[in-house]
C-alpha cells in the first residue's frame, strides 16, 4: 500500500520562487531514506496560494522514520543554517498542514 502525504504550504505572492529554490537545493535528500517511493512540488497555476508537497511513501512507519532522523532535521534548516549561518529572517510559508491518503484507486495512463 502506498501512502500519500501532501504538506499544504500557503506561500505569499513574492515568496513562491524562494519557496522553489529552496527545495531545488535539496533535490534528492530523502531519495535514499527506507520506504521513500517519490516526491513532487506542486505549483498553483491559477490565484490560489498554496504549493503542494507530494511524497509517497510503502507505509506510516517509513514515513514516521524519516520525520524522525537527523537527516529531516538537516534538510528543513536554512541552507545558510545548514552552511553554520544565521536562519533567514523569515519563513517562506505562512502556514502548512499536512494531509495523509492511501491510494484508493487510478490509472497508470500512458505515460
């Protein structure tokens, strides 16, 4: 069974590319972390301003493990925090939830 997290992340008009190049920087940190099936950053194309986190994961345990490593801890600092620097002045995001599905049904498609 795989299992869907989607963290809702209300980003300010001017912060969307910020919020973009963040997570460009740390493409790939949690590709190699037990039960991690995929991700994807979902940008809004009308006047909504929430982006959307998608990661899949094989179940809650795996997903449970990697909130809970260094490793999530790390990849959430600043770059600049991670680099020994000062965090940055503010937050690109002014809320998150996240959201939790298990896939109840689709298609493939045809790639």
């Amino acid at each position: 069974m795989t299992l869907v997290k989607i963290n809702a992340i209300t980003v300010p008009d001017d912060s969307g590319d910020e919020l973009a190049r963040r997570f460009a920087a740390r493409a790939g940190a949690v590709d190699d972390q037990e039960g991690f099936e995929g991700f994807e950053l979902l940008k809004p194309t009308d006047d909504r301003s929430v982006w959307l986190v998608v990661t899949r994961w094989r179940d809650e345990e795996s997903f449970q493990a990697w909130v809970n490593s260094p490793a999530f801890m790390h990849g959430h600092r600043s770059a600049a925090e991670r680099a020994g620097g000062e965090a940055p002045q503010r937050p690109v995001g002014v809320h998150s939830e996240v959201w939790s599905y298990e896939i109840a049904g689709g298609s493939p498609g045809r790639g």
